[in-house]
DNA sequence: GTAGCTGCAAACTCTTTGCAACTCT
DNA sequence: AGAGTTGCAAAGAGTTTGCAGCTAC
C-alpha cells in the first residue's frame, strides 16, 4: 500500500484495479507526466484501461489536491505528485523539468502579495532556460 | 498610427482593417483578455471580423513578440501587449489581473538558474491570492 | 445492495487550417 | 501584379460527459 494509495481511500475514494495501475505510474513517475504519458505507461500494466478514466482519476487526484496540474505553455496538461512545495526549470532544449526550492523566494513572494493587500493563496514559479557551456 | 501598428508594419506585415481593429482593441485594454474577449470586442467596431482572423493575428503577434500568451491555470489562453517585464497577481475571487515587478526577484531567479547550471532566457511568475480584509 | 466507478463513444471547447476570394503595397 | 490576408467551414487536439454495466465496500 503506498502512501498515495492510502491518502485516496482516507479521502473517502474506492479503489478499483484502473486507480491502483495509475497511482502506481504516478507514484514512480520521475518526470511530470502528461495525460496521454500516463495512460500509455498504464496500459503496459494493464491494457483495459481508459483513456476516460485516466483523465477522471487525475482530475479527481487535483480536486483532492493529492497532485498538482501543471500547464507549463503547452496545449495540454501535466501532472506530478504533490509533495513538498517547489518550482520548476524546464530546459527549453530537451523540455526536461528540474526541480528547485528556494527559501528567500517563497518570504520574497509573500512579501509582495501582502504589500499588494493579498493574502497568497498559491504561485507558480517557472524558469525556462539553457544549459551553459562549461567555461574552459 | 499607434506605436504598435508600427512595429507591426516594421516587421512586415500589411496593415489591413481587421488588423488595426485587432491591434485597436489590444492597446485599449488595461485588462488580459482571452482571444474570445478580444474578437467581441473587434466585432463593436467591425462585426465582419472572423474569430479565425484574431486567433492568427494574435499568434502572430505572439510570434513577433509584440503580445505575450499566458495560461494562468484556466483552459484558455490570454494575451496582453509586451511592455516592461513583469509579473501577475490573479485574485480568486474575481478573476482580475494584477501586474507587478519586483527587482529582488530578479537578480534571486537569475542567480538560481545559473547555479543550477542554465542561462534564464524566460520566466513566469504567477501570485494567486484573495484580498486581505482591511485590518480594524 | 448500492453508491461509486468504468469503458465506450459522442460531445464539447479551444485552436488551427485548406481554400477561394480579396486587398494592401 | 502578387504575396499576404481574410472569412468560412471543416478538421484537429485535448478534455469532458451520458450511459449502461460492473465492482468495491
């Protein structure tokens, strides 16, 4: 039973075969996958699932807030497990996403939200970027 | 001729009357609207305008630079006219856009981009948060 | 037993595109 | 004159949903 897996059925949800296949692939999925990258990882375990169901299971696991959708300037969606709060740098080269924390930031960001007259409910930080060549 | 008419015609493209209405509308706006915000607002001034003929001018503006798309979590894209670099501040509660800079934040994004070994050739940076009650 | 879940297919929303007609330059 | 642009309608991509049957609890 994994942590993710208990975390649904203590949200009350029933788990079924599709849901345990999915949270698997989410659970050892390094990357940020998208919808379709989870479904066709889940068909390898079990090739009945939907499509449908995929997309329902991900929208429920985001209502719950047990993942967290990412739009990241593309036409679709993806889809991580929440776990500490971070940031993204996705290398414009490779599309490859990094994750990063960074304390000063996250005082920095709360500042200027109250400055504003904001409580801050939520942010999304992203840095696009290149490798740099090694110098020497 | 706005300025933005300019750098259109400086980039080479034909200043037709759909154009300048396109190009009317986004300089008039203080807000970031949605290209369907956009075509109804062409279509007070010129009804004849396709919604076809906003989505190309507006990736084409896009393209050139001179509009920025954003996604801000919703399923829909919003476009709003290059200026100086900033950030947004979206309240929950009402949808409205706030825009922000900040040059602390600046230097801290460039400087963990380069410690993590890349060149900062974009960012974006989004607040989400509900307006504070006036304390007293 | 039953509320919740599933697969399927159809529908929906946002966006892009082929085409023939038109229009800036 | 000619390349670029337009409106229209159809197509495409991603996502949601109605439904009848199925399943975890």
């Amino acid at each position: 039973m994994t942590e993710l897996e208990q975390r649904c059925i203590d949200a009350g949800l029933k788990m079924t075969a599709p849901r345990k296949v999915i949270l698997k692939v989410l659970t050892d999925a390094t990357d940020h996958p998208s919808v379709e990258t989870v479904y066709e990882r889940a068909k390898t375990i079990d090739n009945t699932i939907s499509i449908a169901t995929v997309y329902r299971t991900l929208s429920l696991l985001d209502e719950l807030e047990l993942v967290t959708r990412h739009e990241f300037n593309e036409s679709f969606s993806r889809y991580e497990i929440n776990m500490e709060h971070h940031h993204h740098l996705i290398d414009l080269d490779s599309g490859a996403v990094y994750e990063f924390q960074n304390e000063d930031l996250e005082k920095l960001k709360k500042k200027i939200a109250e400055e504003m007259g904001f409580e801050l409910v939520d942010h999304t930080l992203e840095l696009y970027g290149r490798k740099l060549k090694k110098k020497k």
